[in-house]
C-alpha cells in the first residue's frame, strides 16, 4: 500500500523548499504526513537515520503517542505533503485497515532500523 495514493487529490497540502524544515526534534508532535511528492531527511542531530520518498510516513510516533518528535524531518527536495491531525488520523484508521496496517508495519521497520544504526555505532 502507498499512502500518497489516499490522498492524490490532497487540496490543502503542505509545500516545503529544498532545505526546509518539517519539524524540529524535541517539537510537540500533534500531526503525522504522508509525503506525497520529493524526499525528506530524517535526522537525528545531524547524522541523517533515512531518506524517505513518496508515500513515506513521517511523525508518526508522535501523533500516536502525544511524545515530543524524537528527530527532525527536513526537505531535501521540493516536498508536497498532506497533513493528519488526531481526529483524521482516526478516521483513517477506522476506514482504512490498509493505513492502519501501514502505519504498524512503518514503525516497526523504523525500530529495526534503529537497531541496526545503534549496533553499527
């Protein structure tokens, strides 16, 4: 399943410039995005965990977990985002088993990620 696809006829998306930040590590975390067109780095201080692309889920864990955001999301390229609050993020979950099993699958290859970086270093 790729998200961008829920949401291709987004009307209210987000537009980032190369260099622009998505949010900050430490932000309150109160919405989640699907990146629906360029790339995005996923950063912790200034080492870069991931570069993710269309249909990638970013800020995920803070949306689910009210949590501060544990990294920072900045646009590599021009970005085209729709944005998820709590209430359509539950919406989504509810109409969508599909997103809902993305969303688990997202995270959980994020925490294997995590893993591998941390036993590299």
């Amino acid at each position: 399943m790729n998200p961008a696809e829920l949401f291709r006829q987004e009307t209210g998306a987000l537009h980032l410039a190369p260099g622009d930040s998505l949010f900050r590590e430490g932000d309150k975390g109160d919405k989640m995005y699907v990146l629906l067109e360029g790339e995005m780095e996923i950063l912790l201080g200034d080492f870069v965990l991931e570069t993710v692309g269309q249909g990638a889920l970013i800020g995920e864990m803070a949306l689910i977990d009210k949590s501060p955001r544990t990294a920072s999301a900045v646009a590599k390229t021009s970005c085209r985002l729709a944005e998820i609050d709590r209430r359509r993020f539950h919406f989504l979950v509810q109409q969508t088993p599909h997103f809902a099993t993305h969303v688990i699958k997202t995270l959980a290859d994020r925490l294997r990620h995590m893993n591998a970086v941390a036993a590299a270093r």
